[in-house]
C-alpha cells in the first residue's frame, strides 16, 4: 500500500454520524409540504449532496413552491437535533488520536456546521485551523477545488494526500483532483463506491493498517 503524507477527511459521514439525523430532518420537511418519502428515500438520493442539490430534489417531490427560508429552517432544525444525538463514526476518536500525519477535513457543510458538529463530538482539537468548506470557496464536490484546496493549504501535492469519503460525490471530486480515495462504505447504500474508490472499508480500525505507522 503506498505511503501517504496527509490524510483529508470528509465530515458528515465519516467523521460524524451526522447522515441518518440530517435526512431525516430533510424526509420530515419533506413530508410536511406534501411529500410522500421516508429516510431510506431520503439517504439514498441525498446524501452527500450540496444543500442545494437536495433542494432541487425536495422541490420535484411537494406539490407547492418551497418556502423562502427552507435552508435556514433546515439548518435550524438539524442543529438542534444534532445537539441531542449526534455522535462521532465509531473508532474514529481513537485512529484521530494515533494518527501521527497531518490531516484535515474538507465537507460541503458550511464552515460553522463543521466547527459546529466537530465541537458536540469532540473532535475539535484535533483539527484546529485544517477546515475547508466548499461555501468558502463556493465550488462543490463533485467538483475537487475543496479538496484541492485543502492539499495545497496543507502543503501537499494530490499525490501525497489520501482522502476519506462516504458518498459517490465525494469519492469523484477527490478522484478528479488526482487523489486516492478511500471509501466507507458501511453506510454505501447503493453500493456504488467499490467501483470508483481506490480503496473501500467498513470500519474506522481499518485505516490503521494504512495511516498509522
């Protein structure tokens, strides 16, 4: 296995179980405005999505025009949840720990969702000022200037980085960008990242065998 010199992560998904309480907020608005989708729908066809991509889905599924703060709302309602129940993906607390490259996390969240989420899961120390958000910069996975971004800030080369993602956007923005992608795929309910992701795992342990030496 090739030796990497940093480690970008995604964040919603791989570093916090974010993805089951987001789109279930996403089914429930959904469903309030007409629509008819449960949260198997909900993550099959939106996560890993812009905020935006999922409100061009929801606006085909309801029978009336969205409303005008349907984004603020959204994130209203899912931070509150996320203060209730939201926790790290198992194991990674402790490869964070172990690991002894340089790392960041790159996401398509706002940059105070990441802050956000990295602070109820007790992950911010180990991130400090290595967040890149796709709002900074206003381009989104699928396309790889976020992850770019976050390479080149870090002082590295895509050649030199290894991300980590969950989902089918993800996995193509890193791979466009020159990247070798590690897929998780406990959550691939489509099962479509064994055919693009250089590499695929189930469990966080797994990593170890590859980043921490």
């Amino acid at each position: 296995m090739k030796l990497y010199k940093c480690v970008i992560f995604d964040c919603d998904g791989v570093l916090v179980d974010s993805e089951p309480l987001s789109n279930q907020v996403l089914a429930d608005m959904t469903n309030e405005l007409g629509g008819k989708i449960d949260l198997e729908y909900a993550l099959t066809h939106f996560k890993g999505g812009s905020m935006q991509s999922c409100y061009d889905k929801i606006a085909k599924l309801v029978p009336q025009p969205l409303p005008n703060n349907f984004k603020e709302m959204y994130r209203e309602r899912s931070f509150e949840l996320f203060k209730k129940a939201l926790k790290p993906i198992d194991g990674v607390p402790q490869l964070l720990e172990e690991l002894n490259l340089p790392f960041g996390v790159a996401s398509s969240g706002t940059k105070e969702k990441i802050i956000h989420n990295l602070a109820l899961t007790g992950l911010s120390p180990y991130f400090e000022t290595n967040i890149f958000s796709c709002y900074e910069i206003q381009k989104w996975k699928p396309d790889p200037d976020v992850f770019l971004w976050a390479a080149k800030t870090m002082g590295y080369h895509p050649e030199e980085c290894v991300v980590i993602e969950d989902s089918l956007t993800g996995v193509t923005a890193a791979r466009a960008g020159g990247f070798d992608v590690f897929g998780f795929v406990a959550h691939d309910y489509n099962n479509e990242l064994p055919a693009v992701a250089t590499h695929t795992f189930q469990h966080m342990q797994e990593l170890r065998e590859y980043l921490v030496n």
